[in-house]
C-alpha cells in the first residue's frame, strides 16, 4: 500500500496564524458580521486532511491566542475551536467521501454548531444578541469551502512535487 505524503508542520502551522492573522484583521463595522471564520475553515482543512498530526490541541492552542489578541475571556475561543476539531474528528470519515458541494453543507454546520455555542458563551460573559446575523459568516465560509479546499490540495501537490 502506498504511503501518503505527509505536509510538514510547519506548512501546517504557518496557513493556521495566517488565518489568525486573516481572522482579526480589521474591517469596517458593518461589515464585521460578512468575516468569513478563516480559522474555522483552515482547522476543518487541516483535520480532515491529516486527522493524526492536527486536533484538539491546535484547536485549543488557536483559540488561546485568539483570546489573547482580541481580549476576550480566556478560553472562550479556546473552548469553541478545540469543539470544532472535536466535531470534525466525528465526522471524518463521512466528510472524505462527500463531495465538495456535500462537504460544503457540513462546513456550514460545523461552524454554525460552533458559532451557536459561541453566542451562548458570549451571552454568559453579558454580550447578549437577539439576532441571528452571527450566521452569516458561516454562509459565506461554506461558501469558500470549495475554493478553499482546492486551492490548498494545488499547494500540497507543488510542495510535495507529485
């Protein structure tokens, strides 16, 4: 059986603070509810893509340094995303069998489940919200799901040489 090529973590960890990077990037305000979760894609990349060397951990260790640089409660973040690699090592196997369409929709409610918990998290802290316009930002990742995901297996191809 042939073995698979393994990307280098550091490849792995340079696309994950480049989401962090991407993810507090300032916006205007309005239009800080269209921010697509680019840690949440790049995290469901990553532990779809090689569920042994990417988890938890990296879920954990993103969302203290999120907590850090936005200044929320510490472990807030932490808590959500070491949930969403939590969920994405559930559905694993499923999710490389769909399609990209098929993986688009489980994309979608991985990080509504997340953002749903967030807010409840957000509304035990006393940011309380009535609205549900938190969602859009996991419409529009769903929606570069497939860009995504395409692009990165283009860039391991070149990098790996095959």
């Amino acid at each position: 059986m042939a073995r698979v090529p393994v990307v280098p973590l550091v490849v792995v960890w340079f696309s994950l603070i480049l989401a962090l990077c991407l993810q507090v990037m300032p916006l205007a305000e309005g239009w800080q509810v269209y921010r697509p979760e680019w840690i949440g894609l790049m995290l469901i990349y990553w532990c779809m893509r090689s569920p042994d060397r990417v988890g938890v951990f990296h879920g954990f260790v993103l969302g203290l340094l999120l907590d850090l640089i936005e200044g929320t409660a510490l472990g807030q973040h932490a808590l959500i995303l070491s949930l969403l690699a939590f969920l994405c090592a559930l559905v694993y196997p499923r999710f490389r069998a769909y399609s990209l369409v098929q993986q688009s929709l489980l994309v979608l409610v991985l990080l509504g489940l997340v953002q749903l918990v967030e807010q409840w998290l957000r509304t035990l802290t006393g940011e309380f919200s009535i609205h549900l316009s938190f969602l859009m930002s996991a419409l529009i990742s769903a929606f570069l799901w497939p860009w995504l995901a395409t692009m990165f297996k283009a860039l391991e191809r070149r990098l790996l040489g095959s």
